[in-house]
C-alpha cells in the first residue's frame, strides 16, 4: 500500500470533486458507488452554481450553450502525466524541452504527476513546475528513491507518494492523471508509454496521449507502430492514436484539442458521465 509523505495542497474549488486523484484502495465496490455519487452532486451544483449570471438570470458565457473555451478545457484537466527518462541523455535540449513544458503546465494551473525523480530529463520537468509555482506529484518505488532521486530535492514537492513496487507506481500514476505526455528516456518511459497505448487500444481509458517528438527521438516508434498497424496487428487502431509533435510549445494545446474532440461540447459531459 503506498503511502503519503507529504500531504498534497489542495484547491478548495476542487479538492471536494477530485475523485480522479483519490487513492482508489477503496475496501469495496459500494464505497467506490458512494464516493462517485457524491462527486457527481457536488460537481452539478458548482456547475449550475458558477454557470448563472445572478443579475440577468440568464447563463453566463462559460455554459455549454456555446463552444468550450480554454478555460473550460483546461479546469476539466486538473493533471498531466508526464513519462520521461531520470538521465539527461546525449541532446541538451532534451532537458531544456523538459523545463519549458514544467512552466507551461504550472502557467495552466495543471498539477503535474510524474515518476518521482530529480534527476535528468525528470528532474528537468519538476523544476519547471516548481519555479512556476504549480504543483508537483511524485510517484516513486521505494528501491528507486536513492537511485533516480535525493531527499532533499524530494522535500520540494507538495506531494510525494512511495510506492512497494512499480505495478503500483504505474496505477497510481494512471488513476491520478487526466492526460499524459511522452519526453524523451529510455527503457521505462518506453514501457510505460507502450502500457498506456495497449490500456487504450482495450478500451480503458480515452485520455488525451501526446508524444514530444523532440528532435526526432520517437520516430523508430512511429516507424514501428505503423508497421505493426500495417500488418494487422493493432486491432481497434482508431484508439491507439497518441498526438506526435515535435514542438513543446504544443504539447499543451494539442491536449487541449484533444480534449475539446472528447467532451463534446464542455462539462455537462463529464457531470453526466460521473
């Protein structure tokens, strides 16, 4: 069972509805219904509460009368997984990519949910979001914490979470993250990054995928997926679609995009759907 070393700071606006960013070790399948259901009605009044112009009566700009805005789409994205390597590799702006998408996602006000580390192109990330102010979750194995990370660097996140084993920290990182993004690594961001393709390709889940194809490190991926479509082998492929860019300054927007396609037409979809 993994355990919380630091409480996470919480948004007041949020911290009531966040279900998503629960720890989901629930002791049965009714605690999981009753906490759902609590969400939903919590969800609905803020949503009918904040969505009514006391003076006119009227709704205001942001109901789902009209198109979701920015604004609409990014609140309904409260945190982004960010999979990437604890080394900085042989490319300096690997990390320099890192760093400007940290700030971005702290610009946005998004949490950041990441593999725990301070070093590299993970340590990169972090230290982005931390100097602009946004917040940081790290997900880390106990046996890797000597390994890919220091404990002073670790007392800078908000919230730290330690994991017994890496099955856990992937979960966890699932559960807690509304969209994820590839950087540059190795071996394990590969892994991961291929994990979350197959949970998509069955269905699982529908959030957002975006590779930062920085400098052409993901192209003998491309290369291979394409091939593995080709010859039949990636069944339901119109779900293992992940975003490909190459510039991280649209990291962002595409999930942003990505997100407009699947609400379809703002929050009242999330509210039904919870």
């Amino acid at each position: 069972m993994a355990r919380h070393a630091k409480a996470a700071a919480r948004n007041p606006l949020t911290s009531s509805i966040d279900i998503n960013h629960e720890p989901m070790f629930l002791s049965s399948v009714s605690d999981r219904f009753l906490q759902r259901e609590e969400a939903r009605r919590t969800l609905t009044g803020h949503y009918e509460a904040t969505n009514q112009n006391p003076a006119s009566n009227k709704p205001s700009s942001l109901t789902p009368t009209t198109a979701p805005t920015t604004f609409q789409i990014m609140t309904a994205i409260r945190s982004i997984c960010v999979y990437c390597g604890s080394s900085p590799g042989r490319d300096p702006t690997f990390v320099d990519a890192a760093n400007e998408l940290g700030r971005a996602i702290a610009r946005a006000g998004v949490r950041l949910v990441y593999g725990g580390g301070t070093r590299g192109v993970m340590g990169a990330v972090s230290e982005g979001v931390i100097q602009g102010g946004g917040q940081v979750t790290g997900i880390i194995p106990r046996f890797l914490i000597d390994m890919e990370a220091t404990e002073r660097e670790l007392k800078r996140l908000d919230e730290l979470v330690i994991t017994e084993d890496m099955h856990e920290r992937k979960h966890m990182m699932f559960q807690r993250s509304d969209a994820f993004v590839a950087l540059p690594g190795g071996i394990g961001t590969l892994e991961e990054l291929i994990e979350i393709l197959t949970w998509g390709q069955l269905g699982r889940h529908k959030k957002p995928i975006v590779i930062a194809n920085l400098n052409g490190f993901w192209d003998p991926l491309k290369s291979l997926l394409d091939h593995m479509d080709t010859e039949g082998f990636i069944h339901r492929s119109q779900h293992v679609k992940p975003i490909m860019t190459a510039d991280i300054a649209s990291v962002l927007p595409e999930i942003e995009k990505a997100m407009a396609q699947t609400t379809n037409g703002g929050r009242r979809q999330i509210i039904e759907k919870l």
